[in-house]
C-alpha cells in the first residue's frame, strides 16, 4: 500500500491549483515554473535572435515526488532542454558569474584594424 502522493504544489509551481494528474500504476505529472524567459537579440554576424528560458520542473508520480530540477532551454521553437540538478544549476551560475567577472576584468584588447575605437587607459585624460 502506498502513501498517496500530496497533490500541492510548492510555491514556486505557477500551475493551476489542482493542475497535477498522477495516475495510481502510470505516468506521472510536473510542478512547473516558467520563471524566467531571457531574450538574445540578434548579434550581427556571430548569433541568430533567440531566447533562454529558465524553469523549474518537479516529476511526481503516484509513489514518488523527485527533487525539483532547474530546466535550462536554448531556442525560440521547440528548444533544446536539459534538466540540471540544484547543485548542477549552482555551479553553471557560478561559472557563469565567474566568466563574466574574468572577462570584464581583463585589460582592453589593443585596438583592431577594424576600426574599434580605442580608450584611452584609465588614469590618463584624452
Ligand atoms: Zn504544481
């Protein structure tokens, strides 16, 4: 005999109340938020428009509530997704958030023949 599965949803599903339809010997039913949707416009010449969609989802069957996952999609139609654990998620923002900062950090390129702008380095006036 098995405990029926609690049919609420956490705080964060944006679902309907009652949204979750778990057969007893079937398939199982998501808690779901799209949480975040993160448009990319065009970049001339490197990347097409598209979007990031960032969600939690939760599988629940009628024995078995599984820890939530962050859902990380790239694609205006029809994305790619892939499922990552909390940890997972944590350490892809805080890889994320590390490039960046390296990134913003480093000393300007000196300037291309393509016609960028130089600065002047800082400290010095024009
Ligand atoms: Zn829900």
């Amino acid at each position: 005999m098995s405990e029926p599965v609690d049919a609420a949803c956490p705080p964060w599903c944006d679902q309907p109340t009652g949204h979750l339809q778990v057969e007893p010997a079937g398939p199982g039913d998501y808690h779901i938020s799209a949480f975040i949707v993160i448009d990319l416009p065009e970049i001339a010449g490197i990347r097409e428009g598209t979007a990031v969609q960032v969600a939690i989802e939760q599988y629940v069957t009628s024995t078995t509530i599984y820890d939530p996952l962050i859902s990380l999609a790239v694609g205006d139609d029809d994305p790619d997704s892939e499922a990552l654990t909390l940890d997972e998620a944590d350490a892809l923002a805080t890889a994320l958030s590390r490039a960046v900062t390296a990134a913003r950090d480093a000393p300007a390129h000196p300037p291309s023949k393509q016609g960028a702008v130089p600065r002047p380095p800082a400290g010095e006036q024009p």
